[in-house]
C-alpha cells in the first residue's frame, strides 16, 4: 500500500490535533501494520455481503475474513436512520492479521434510509457525504467520557463506485468535502485513508484528489489572509435579511392597531440609517455572523412534521424569556452546499441546544445533523449543551441520543409542552447570573 497523496486539515473548532487525510494505492484486504487503523468502512446493497468476484468482499473472503458472517453479529444497527450498521469487535486473530479491528458498512440504497434520506434524487453520490453521519455517530465521545467505540484512524475504499457504479467524478469530491467539514468542525479523527485498488482508478483518484486539495488550501490561505467566502457571506446575509423580516412581523403582528403606526415609523427610521451613514461617509457596524460568543440563547432543533407544535413552545418560551435570543427558523437558511456550514455555525454560536424528540426527529437527517454538530461542540468545549424535550414517545431511542434526560411532553401534550418552555426559559436567567 504506497501514499498518493495526502494534506492536513486544521482543526476550526476543539483542542484535536490536525488531521491528515491520506489517498492510497492498494488492497484493503492486506492492509500492513504500518498503514492500520480502527475501523474499515465500506458499502454495500441492502443485506448483500456475498463476496462476489472483483469486490472488496471477495478479497476479505479469500483472506478468511467473511462480511456474512460478521453482519450477522452487529452491534449497532442504524440502517434506517442513517443507512449503516457497527460490527462487532473483530477477534484478536483476525484484527491482528487485516490490521483494522471493527467494521463500518455504510448501505446508501437501504429503503428505510433512502425514505428519509432529504435529497430529491435517489443517487447514491448524493447521499455518500452522509457516511460522517455514520463516523460521527459512532465516534464523537460524551463531554467528560472516553469515545464509545475509540475510533481515531479510518480507512475506505472509493465508495460506491464499484458493483453500486456511481462515478469517481461525482463521489470523490463530495467524499472529501465532507470529511474536510466533519474535520475542521472537530470530528475525532486523526487519520483518513481513501484506497484506490486498481492502478487506473488511483491514476484518476489522484487528480480528483488534487484539485480538492488545492481548493482546500486556497480556502486556508484566504482564512489566513481575513477574508470570507463570498458564498457564506451572502448566505449569513440572507439569513439576517429573513430573521429581521420575521422579527417585524412578530412585533406587528403582536401590535394593538394604535401601536402599529409607530412601529412602522420606527422601521422606516432603521431603514434609513444605512443611506444616511453612506451619504455621510461613515460605515454601519456589520452583524456578527461568525462571533461564537453566543449570538443565540436557544437554538430548537426538531423535526418539520412537529412545526405546529413548535411553533407553540416557541411562543411560549418567549412569554417565558421575552429576551431570549432563539433560532428555530430552519427555513431561514437557503438550501444549497453552504447549508450545513451555516448551520454549524449557529449552533457554535448557541448558549442551549433544544432537541424536540419524536421518531420523525430521529427520522430525519437534517435533525442528526444538527444534534451531531451541537454534540461536537459540547466535546470540543467541554461544556453541557443539549437539553432534550420528549414530544412523541419512540421504543428505541439511538444511543447518541438517548443518553440525555429529557423533559416529558408525550404524547403531544401542548400544556406539558407549554409548562416546559417556563423551565427552559429559566435557563437564560441563570446565564445572566453566572460569574
């Protein structure tokens, strides 16, 4: 197994070291000691581990090792939720001669994930990004607790680009800045090696490889040069545009008529600041979209099916704590590639993380997205964040989740739901009276 290529990616966000992401030339069925990790990830269809001719499987299989039998003894199975599934510790024997000692098998096509998946086409290159959905869960540590799985070092092939067919062109790219974004934010992991098998796929690997790099590094240069990304700039913008919209509309709608006059005079009064400090050749202070000293007191996380019901802890909690800074507005970020990036940031920015649970919360990827990145921040601060509201009762909680308490609103109980937001709100009453 021979290095390609290779580049460090510089930790953002927590006290992780820097990580190194490796493109590799070789048979992950024979990896050496030198080049052993924690865990392999690889992909499959939907409960097919034959080890058919010309796959990784087969290798494994020749090798004495058969992915059969291991998915029959999984430890974790969250095939529905995130389209994967955890093995089981390999035996000493068979983790000391393939030098990796458990399994990640990432299935994309498995009905139950594809169901709730959030992408409008089907294509697996679309969903492979979400295989750190699969690392995060398995890997991010409590806040004071050592990592459930201690996984540091990874190694995958070039997913889903063999018997699945989907091209190096469309899944390598989306591979990388995923595992760039997952890292920078903190994700624990140390080493990820991507192996190409034969000579002509490293061969377009390693130009792939290349120019992901090269965009990496030119995106360091311009954070070390102050600049920002014009893409994020513009979305951070557009999503104060939208609060601001949503802010008025809030107080106008809570306006007695006599009221709305003067509310409408002091808009037009705001609107009028930015020209008049043009004209007068003095620059307005822009917003703080990247202060992560806590521009949110709440940020509630929950799943769109639910937004009624939200809607009416919302308003509840800003009875509770009119001062209360809260996001809870999903729909003010635009969709698109910066989205994700958006939303991490405002959950780095947030004094409370509130997951409102149902089975539809833990249905939904966007909803682990937003858990994982708030479970992050709390491992790379060391802090408590996440506090949980039980809206719809689920059997079987994932563990990542169900590890917090949470307050009992089952099933559905708007009262219950509206007496949680008193205790809630009391929060941001003891952040103002802590040293």
């Amino acid at each position: 197994m021979r290095i390609i290529d290779e580049f460090q990616v510089v930790r953002q966000r927590g006290g992780e070291p820097e990580a190194c992401i490796q493109l590799l030339a070789g048979d992950l069925a024979a990896i050496p000691p030198a080049h052993a990790v924690d865990a392999l990830v690889v992909s499959a269809f939907p409960d097919s581990y034959t080890p058919d001719p010309g796959t990784l499987f087969r290798s494994l299989f020749e090798s004495g090792l058969d992915m059969r039998e291991i998915a029959r003894r999984k430890e974790e199975d969250e095939r529905v939720r995130l389209g994967c599934w955890l093995s089981r510790p390999l035996s000493p024997e068979l983790a000391s001669r393939f030098n990796f000692r458990r399994i990640i098998c990432f299935e994309p096509s498995h009905p139950g994930f594809v169901a709730h998946a959030g992408v409008e086409r089907p294509n697996i290159e679309d969903r492979v990004g979400f295989v750190f959905r699969c690392l995060n869960n398995f890997i991010i540590p409590e806040r004071y607790a050592e990592r459930r799985f201690a996984i540091a070092s990874v190694a995958m092939p070039l997913l889903a680009t063999g018997n699945q067919q989907v091209a190096l062109d469309e899944l390598l790219p989306r591979l990388l800045d995923a595992a760039i974004f997952w890292l920078e934010q903190g994700l624990p992991i140390r080493q990820l090696k991507i192996v190409a098998f034969s000579a002509a796929t490293a061969s377009a690997a390693a130009t792939l490889f290349a120019a992901s790099r090269q965009r990496h590094e030119q995106r360091i240069a311009g954070r070390r040069a102050g600049g920002e990304e014009p893409p994020r700039r513009q979305l951070a913008e557009n999503l104060i545009n939208r609060c601001e919209r949503h802010l008025r509309d809030e107080l106008l709608s809570a306006a007695d008529d006599d009221e709305k006059p003067l509310l409408q005079r002091l808009f037009a009064r705001i609107d009028r600041r930015p020209a008049a400090a043009a004209a007068a050749g003095r620059t307005v202070p822009e917003t703080a979209v990247s202060d992560d000293r806590g521009a949110y007191d709440f940020f509630i996380s929950y799943a769109h099916r639910q937004e009624k019901e939200v809607a009416e802890f919302v308003r509840a909690l800003q009875q509770s704590a009119p001062s209360a800074r809260i996001f809870y507005d999903r729909d003010s970020i635009p969709v698109g590639g910066q989205w994700l990036s958006l939303i991490s940031d405002a959950v780095n920015r947030t004094r409370h993380f509130i997951a409102v649970l149902s089975p539809d919360y833990t249905a939904s990827p966007v909803c682990w997205d937003e858990f994982q990145c708030a479970k992050l921040k709390e491992y790379n601060t060391r802090t408590s964040l996440i506090r949980t509201l039980r809206l719809y009762s689920e059997r079987d909680l994932p563990p990542i989740i169900g590890i917090h308490s949470y307050i009992d609103c089952a099933e559905g109980n708007l009262d219950k739901l509206r007496q949680s937001a008193t205790r809630v709100g009391s929060l941001v009453q003891d952040d103002d009276a802590a040293p």
